[in-house]
C-alpha cells in the first residue's frame, strides 16, 4: 500500500463516521428534494483538486437552468448540507476534508 492510503487513512475514518451518523439526515433531505424539486436531486460537479479532475457530488440548491434557490436549497446552503454528499469522496481518497467548502466561513 501506498504511504499515502495512511496519510489519509484518519480522514477517511471521520468521513466514514459522519455518513454513518448523518445518513438519516441526508435520507430526510433527499426525501425533501425528491417532494420539491426536479431531478436530478444530487449533481456532479468537477473540479481540479491537486491536480486531478475529481467529480465531486452535492445536493442540488437551485432551480433547473435558474440561478434562484428553491424552498429547501437555501437552508442546505446556509448550514452547508448540500456539501455533505462530498464526503463520500473523501472516503474514496479523491478528495481531504480541507477540500470541501463547508468549512469555509460565510
């Protein structure tokens, strides 16, 4: 195994963590979105992370081809929800927790 695999090893232990604890959350919140929204509720974006084209994933925030926030959206970007999905990549080992932009302060 690479020396990298343990680099990492504590993040992908605490993204593990968090999906385990917060997937009734993000069950509830794709339930929401399937209710008020059109498909496809979670969407892949890709971005350039070291380098490396990663196709990161989140809950969908706004309209389809709209800039506007639909009714649950803006609470999933106020608390950073719509970013949770991403740790999915973090356990996969594309992406670090520093990565992932709900760290970032409003």
């Amino acid at each position: 195994m690479h020396l990298a695999f343990f680099k990492t090893l504590p993040e992908r232990i605490f993204a593990l963590l968090l999906l385990v604890i917060f997937l009734p959350v993000l069950l509830v919140v794709y339930t929401c979105l399937c209710a008020t929204s059109v498909p496809p509720h979670v969407i892949t974006d890709a971005a350039v992370i070291r380098g490396t084209i990663v196709h990161t994933y989140r809950f969908r925030t706004t309209g389809r081809g709209t800039a506007a926030f639909h009714s649950i959206g803006r609470f999933l970007r106020r608390w950073g929800i719509d970013e949770w999905p991403s740790f999915w990549n973090v356990l996969r080992g594309e992406m670090r927790v520093v990565d992932i932009s709900i760290w970032e302060l409003p």
